[in-house]
C-alpha cells in the first residue's frame, strides 16, 4: 500500500512547491528575543515573534521555572484528573482568573485545544454559534467538533453579525465568538459593540485574547480592559505561548459553571497531560509580574506608535493597529517575499504573508513589535524598510 500512497503524497507536495506555498522552517541557534541568531551564525533583529513582552527569555521566569523542577519534578505524566493536579496548577489557575478578573480557569496544553475543546460539551444541535470569518484555525475546528448551528459573519462586521443574530433567534443558546486581536492585520475585536449585540439579541460572548493578552489595554489586560468589560464576557480563551512567556499552555476562563462543566467534559482536557511544573511555576511568577507593574505594556505601546508613525511617515501603507501587529501592506504577493528576503539581508527578521493566508492582491509583510525591542532596533528596521523600499521603488 505505501508506494502507492508515497507517490500521492510527493505529488501533494510537488504541488504545494508549485503553488509557492511550501514552508520552509527557518532554524534559530539562540533563545529567542530582540536579537536572535541563525543557523549559519548570523544575528538578525527579529520582528516576527509573538514574544511582545520579552518575556521568553526572561531572567525570572527562567528562574521560576529552574526551582519547580527541583520541587515539583520534570513532568506529571498524568491527565488533571487522574494525578496530574499539583498546587501550581490550581495556583496558575487563579492567576489566570485574577488577571481577567473572571470567576474560574482551567488549563490545556495549548489555545488549540482550549478552543477544539470549549464548544461541544456546552452546546449542541439546538444551539447557534456566531463566529466571525477571521477566527482562528482551532476556533474553526472547535466549531466543528460541535453540533451547533454555525452562523459566520464578515470580519468585525456588526450589520452582518445582527444579520446573523436575527437568523438565529430560533435557537436555544446563542454565542458570538472572535478573536481579540486577529492575527494577519493587528484590528481589534469591536467587542463593545458586540457585547451590545449580544445583550440585544440574548446571545453570550467568548473571546480568544491570544494575541491580545499582554498586549492590549493600558495594563494589558486584553480586549475586555481596552472596552471596559471586564468580567462581562462569559468565555474568554488565551495562550501562554505569546505574550506570556512563549513556552506552551492554554486556558479558558470565564464563568465558574462553564469552568465547571468543562472539567468534566472538555476531551483535550480529561485526555491529554497535564502542563510541565515549570511552565505552571513560570506563569504564576509571569502574572505575579503583570500585578506588580505595567512597564512592559508601557514600552510595548510606545515602541508600536513610534515604528508606525514613523514609517507612515516614511509612506509606508500600514494597516491601522491597535495591537503590536503592523501590516506593512505592499499588495503583490511576489514583491512581499522578495522585500523579506531583502529585509533578511540587511539583518532585519520579517515574514511576508500572500494569498491565501490573507485575500488576493493583499499581500504584506507583517512586523510584530515587542517591548524587548530598543530604539536602536526600531530605528534599524526603519532604516531597513527605508533601503530595501527604495530600491523597489516603493517609496520616494
Ligand atoms: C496562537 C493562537 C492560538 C493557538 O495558541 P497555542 O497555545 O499556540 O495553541 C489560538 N488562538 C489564537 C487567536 C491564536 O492567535
């Protein structure tokens, strides 16, 4: 059987190669941060993490993370409910729900399996789900996996959502789900005005804040700090792989009765392990940080203004932001890999995304700020863009 099914699988590759869409995986040498090294010994800024705080090599962290694997052990090898529940686990647990002022949490190995395992034991075949067309991939399968009625509407598009709403008010239970920040143009989530909706239409609402927790709000609280909404939302979803850290973990928090049923149902929760001791013990430590001060949410939010007030400046096209996501919109699919690859040569880390990760004729290279970034980094990138643009004639 297999030399049949290898040769189809070489032609799935051969055109994946063809479309110009094979993944190539770039190998770094170094921890990450501002300043990473390559593979063949290179240093490049980088502008392509989502490490927005700097905190994936951070000093305290690390520590936090070396002493619980000398007082909790390297793994627990076990699901929560069997032994795999430590003191660190239920203590991460209640950071996580002070952070987002919400009632309870539960951890998972990662954000997909917090959303793949967040609709189904809650909703079913008499439900709806409204989700907005740019959610994220786990989103879209965690849909999936449930038996409710699904509802998408366009990006951020209230008519369209209030469409939606109005088609499903034959329904039981009704929510709305988005992402926080999405990921390809750096856009908030109108979260006040689907909360508006939502209360309209007696819906409820989950946000996934992964690439806005840490970063979004004046504390960094994510969408529901920057709305004002704050224990207002029933579901909210995050990852400590981004902002928080950047080594692996997710979560859901939110109302305790959600928190509750999922314990008991959530399949990527009652069947795959518990997260490492030191990962639990760093994200106690990392929240214990976002409580004592907001000087990275500070930096992150100046460093991000100043980079695109200074290449709008420039003549840059940037897409407006609310995150530390920059869309440098360039349009033609072939110029974003040829500006990356320029970019690269100048020592400037950037990643250049075309259709179909984004729409046709919308392609861009997206910058990612972090507070571990300098001004002198910042400055470096600009004075980048600046040569390569000019060379491709895209600025004056
Ligand atoms: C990155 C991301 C995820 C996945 O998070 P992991 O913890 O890496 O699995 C889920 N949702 C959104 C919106 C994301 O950006």
């Amino acid at each position: 059987m297999y030399q049949e099914f290898k040769s189809f699988l070489k032609n799935e590759l051969n055109n994946i190669e063809q479309a110009g869409l094979y993944k190539n995986e770039r190998i770094i040498s170094s921890p990450q941060g501002a300043l990473i090294k390559v593979a063949d010994g290179k240093e490049v800024l980088n502008f392509c993490a989502n490490n927005y705080l700097g905190l994936s090599n951070h000093l305290a962290l690390k520590n936090a993370a070396k002493q619980a694997l000398d007082t909790h052990g390297y793994g627990v090898s076990s699901v929560r409910f069997i032994c795999g529940t430590q003191d660190i686990h239920k203590q991460l647990e209640a950071s996580i729900a002070n952070f987002f002022g919400t009632e309870d949490s539960i951890l998972y190995a990662a954000c997909f399996d917090a959303n793949g395992g967040v609709f189904e034991p809650l909703l079913n075949e008499e439900d709806a789900i409204l989700s907005d067309a740019l959610n994220h991939a786990s989103i879209i399968d965690g849909v999936r996996l449930c038996k409710a009625q699904r509802y998408r509407y366009a990006n951020a598009d209230m008519v369209d959502l209030e469409a939606q709403l109005i088609k499903a008010q034959a329904q039981r239970f009704r929510l709305i789900v988005t992402d926080g920040v999405f990921s390809m143009d750096g856009n908030v989530a109108p979260l006040d005005k689907i909360y508006a909706l939502a209360e309209k239409y007696n819906a409820m609402v989950m946000v996934d804040e992964s690439h806005s927790a840490g970063v979004v709000g004046t504390t960094g609280r994510g969408v529901t700090e920057r709305f004002k909404l704050r224990g207002k939302i029933e579901i909210i979803t995050g990852t400590l792989g981004k902002a928080f850290g950047g080594a692996i973990g997710g979560f859901t928090t939110g109302k305790k009765e959600i928190i509750d049923l999922l314990r008991q149902r959530s399949r990527p929760y009652l069947f795959s392990n518990s997260i490492p001791p030191m990962v639990a013990a760093a994200g106690i430590k990392m929240f214990e940080m976002m409580e004592e001060t907001n000087e990275l949410q500070i930096k992150l939010h100046a460093n991000t203004a100043y980079f695109v007030e200074r290449m709008k400046a420039i003549g840059f096209d940037i897409k407006p932001t609310e995150s530390a996501i920059c869309a440098v919109m360039l349009y033609d699919a072939k110029l974003s890999q040829e500006m990356a690859t320029r970019l690269l040569d100048e020592g400037i880390y950037v990643i250049g995304f075309y259709f179909p990760v984004v729409p046709k004729d919308q392609a861009r290279i997206r910058v990612q700020i972090s507070a571990a970034h300098e001004t002198e980094h910042l400055d470096k990138c600009i004075k980048a863009f600046t040569k390569v643009g000019k060379e491709l004639n895209l600025i004056q």
